[in-house]
C-alpha cells in the first residue's frame, strides 16, 4: 500500500485524495493519480487513485470471496436490512456535505443536489423493507406426492458502472437492491465525479457491511471499466451510460454468461396539447429541459406542440431559457452550471451546430458564454431550436446539454408519430387537462416512463428503465430486486412407493 502524493494545490474538497476502496480498506497504488476538477473554473477538487486490470481483479477476487464464505449471502433479509437503515440514517446525515462535493465535480447547482440528495436515503429504506418481504413461491405441481417449492437467491458478485451526471443517486439505485439481495459489488464510478461512490463504501462499512461486499476502483473508462465489463467473476454488469458504451459493455459482459442491465441514451419528446394549462406547461419543460445543464438521459428534449399554441408556447419557452441565471454552481443564485467536462460542451456545441445548416432556427442560446462569470467555464447556453424538421440532426440525436428543439402538431396522431420517431425509448411527457387523452396517448408512447403534467419524478418503488436503444432492465421496485436474483426450484418426493423405472414402472414425469 503506497502512500498518496501530497496535492501541488489546495483542493477544492476537504480530503485531497482517494483511494480506491477494495476489502474494507483504502487502497493507493504507485500509478499517478487521476485529478478531478471543478468544470466552473478548473480549479482541482481532488485526486483519485488510478486503476486498471489489476485493481479489478483485486475487488472482483474480495467480493467473490465475501460472497462465497456466505459473510453477506448468508445472512437473513432482516439482518441485512438492519444495516442498510443504518446505512440511511448515516447517508442522512453527510447528504449536505456529500452535495457540494458532487457539485464541485459536476458543475451541476448546489441546490439542485442537496434537493435530490436528501431523498436518496430513501433508496436503501426502500429495499430493507422489500427485501424482508419477499416471498418464495409454491407453484400447483401436477403429481400431487411431490412437492414443489422456489426461492430467490443472489446473483454473486455485481458490476456497477456508474456515470457522472447523478453519481450518487445512480450508484445508490444499482447498490441498494444488489445488496438486499445478498450480492456483493464492485463498482467503477466517472472519472470525472468518482468521490461520492467512495464516501458512500465508508458510510456502508460504517453501517456494519462486512469487508469485500461493497467495493470502489476508480480509474478510465476505456481501462478500468471495460476489466470490470469482461471480467469472468462478475456475474451481473449493471450500467448507465451511453448507448455505444453500453452496447460494447453489455456485449463483454454477456460473452461471460453475466446478466445484464442497462440504463443508456434517451431523447426524450414532450407532447403539448392545446388544452393544457400554458404557464405550467412552460415552466414544465423548462425543468425537464435544463436542470442538469440538460444532462439526464430523459431530459426533454423534443418538445411537441400543438400547432394551435405553438407560436405563444414557443415566445413564452424562449423567453423563459434566456432569462435563467449562469454562474458559479456553489451559488444559491446560480440556476444552471456549466457542463461537466470540455469535451462534453464541445460535443454539444458540435450537435447545436448542425441546426442551421441543416435549415432550423436557434431562437435563443446556441454558444458558449464569454462574459464573467462563465467565461472558465464549460457552460453552453440555455439554447431553443425552432424551425425543426424530424429528419434534422438536432431533433434524431441526444444532445446530451442544455438544448431542446421545437416542433409544432395538427393532431394527435401526429403528435405521437413525431414522438415515437426516435430509436431511444426511456422518459416521455405529456401535457394536457384531458384525463381520457392523457391515458390514451400515454399507452402508445413507446418510453419506459411516461409522465403526465409532470417530468423527472422519481421514485424507489417505480420502475425505471427504457425501451429499444435506451437499454434493457428495470432499475427501482420489486423487478430491480428480481433481478438481482435468480430463481432455484427444489422438488421434493412425498411418495415412499417404490419406483425402478427400468423395472416396469410406468409414470415418466
């Protein structure tokens, strides 16, 4: 175990390097470590640990073996939930801290993360009850001297890549079912925000989870997460990202036999109805659009309106994305940050881009702020694109940032032609004050998740995940902890009546 080289410059978070966090304890290694900086201003934030194939191996080897000596597996459902409410109370408590963190990290609003990390301990409340619940099955077997009787049993050892947008929630949504169901874990969060993977493993080892069940290498993408997505000892890969990641990811996995869940790409459309209430409806989309600086998988994205409301909708919406406040995250003031990364803004920029030339109209946005306070910053301006075809760039692509485009409808059919249009399928919305329309629509949209006058909400107990290129899988509720699981059927024989089959006896099955 190496020492962490002290940090040329003052951090921007309290500890000035991690480890990684392999069998309960904090690893370094001789590798350099990988900076994490602020995306508002570049200032470094912290170090990490860097890992690769022999780190994975490492975690992979501790997890295997907690599972396999039973220290986590073989404990009963109220034993394990015991430690994850323990686990909630600790998260609880370190939600407003761990939220500045995941700021300084990820540029995104501090507001907008204490807000969203303060339900997170609800997760792990969740799936301790759930876990405690959960019932085998005795299915009607057709010979009635036998007996017949499943039960549930954990995978073995878990992957979970995680991405950067919501660190700690999305590591939390994949980690509280995986351990209700007695697995053990290792996870590879974002280079570029992998801090509140590793804090949550001291608030897990706090709560009295047992050394190897829960484990963090930090390291590339490309290195460390393609040695966890291959690795033999995995028997599950649970992974949000990118839909061309995801498809490599899930296809190293699966040559492995492993299960596989993903929660990839999404673009997402919003239906506007000329009957819903306009201001809501604006103020709706604006939400579902820009919190995040727009980096969520079902931010709205294509906004569908009624050719009856366009033109006000489409005034009041480019009214509202100009007047919302750039500026430094940490800022109670600040209503958007910048993007997360260079590379992300510039790839955003990029697909803006295409707008014009392909015969659209940028209303408002579309470019990089150069006045102070953004000007160090990876910000992209809150941008609204009109004048849309469905054919455009703008309208097929994920613009994975602060950006939606605009296009107007006749009627409902067209409305959910236009929205179906797509091969990403996970968050819809729909706008409109009639009840029988609203169900209606919702049930031929093709997303996993549809919301009615209403966008990003999010529960532990509702299913989440998408259709076609937006994954496979279920995250949250009953299905996220099936399948963590695996079913084992045992037969048992009430029949003390000799049986030899070689010896005439007549009953094959």
């Amino acid at each position: 175990m190496q020492s962490p080289k002290k940090q040329a410059k003052t951090t921007l978070l309290a500890k000035s390097s991690y480890g990684h966090f392999i069998d309960g304890k904090e690893v370094f290694t001789s590798k350099p470590m990988l900076e994490v900086r602020s995306p508002f201003d570049g200032r470094l934030a912290t170090a990490v640990a860097d890992g690769g194939t022999e780190e994975i191996d490492a975690a992979v080897a501790a997890a295997k073996e907690a599972f396999d000596d039973g220290r986590w597996s073989g404990k009963q459902p109220r034993e394990r939930a015991r430690v994850l409410l323990k686990a909630a109370e600790l998260l609880s408590a370190k939600t407003s801290t761990l939220a500045e963190a995941e700021t300084h990290q990820t540029g995104r609003c501090v507001k907008e993360m204490k807000a969203q990390l303060a339900r997170l301990p609800e997760w792990l409340e969740h799936f301790a009850a759930l876990c405690q619940a959960d019932e085998g099955q005795v299915p009607p077997f057709s010979d009635a001297n036998h007996f017949n009787y499943v039960r549930r049993v954990p995978l073995g050892v878990c992957a979970l890549l995680t991405p950067f947008n919501h660190p700690l929630l999305i590591c939390l949504k994949k980690l509280a079912p995986a351990l209700a169901a007695g697995n053990t874990v290792v996870c590879k969060p974002s280079e570029l925000a992998p801090v509140a993977p590793l804090e949550l493993a001291a608030i897990m080892q706090a709560a009295g989870l047992p050394d190897g069940v829960f484990n963090v290498v930090n390291g590339l993408g490309a290195v460390a997460g393609k040695a966890l997505a291959e690795h033999p000892g995995i028997a599950k890969l649970d992974m949000t990202g990118g839909t061309e990641t995801g498809a490599l990811a899930a296809a190293s996995a699966s040559r492995n036999l492993a299960y596989v869940t993903t929660e990839l790409g999404g673009n997402a459309p919003v239906i506007v109805f000329d009957d819903a209430h306009l201001e809501q409806s604006v103020n709706g989309v604006a939400f579902g659009a820009f919190v995040a600086s727009g980096q969520t998988c079902i931010s709205a994205k294509r906004v569908l309106v009624h050719e009856a409301i366009y033109d006000t909708f489409r005034d009041k919406l480019v009214a509202k994305a100009a007047a919302i406040t750039l500026g430094d995250p940490m800022d109670l003031s600040t209503q958007m940050g910048p993007l997360v990364s260079e590379l992300q803004m510039n790839a955003v920029l990029k697909l803006i881009g295409t707008a014009e030339p392909e015969g659209a109209k940028i209303l408002t946005g579309g470019a990089r702020p150069t006045a102070p306070p953004c000007d160090a910053g990876y910000f992209v301006q809150p941008t609204v694109i009109g004048n849309v075809r469905p054919t455009m760039t703008c309208f097929q692509e994920e613009i994975f940032g602060p950006c939606v485009t605009l296009v107007p409808f006749s009627d409902e059919a067209g409305a959910l032609a236009l929205a179906n249009d797509s091969r990403f399928g996970l968050g819809a919305a729909i706008w409109t004050r009639d009840v029988a329309r609203a169900h209606r629509v919702a049930k031929k949209v093709r997303a996993g998740i549809v919301w009615i006058n209403a966008h990003h909400r999010n529960d532990p107990s509702s299913p989440w995940g998408g259709f076609g290129a937006s994954g496979v899988g279920r995250e949250n509720g009953w299905q996220a902890l099936h399948e963590y699981t695996e079913t084992q059927s045992i037969v048992v024989s009430m029949d003390d009546t000799p049986f030899d089959w070689f010896g005439g006896a007549k009953r094959y099955n």
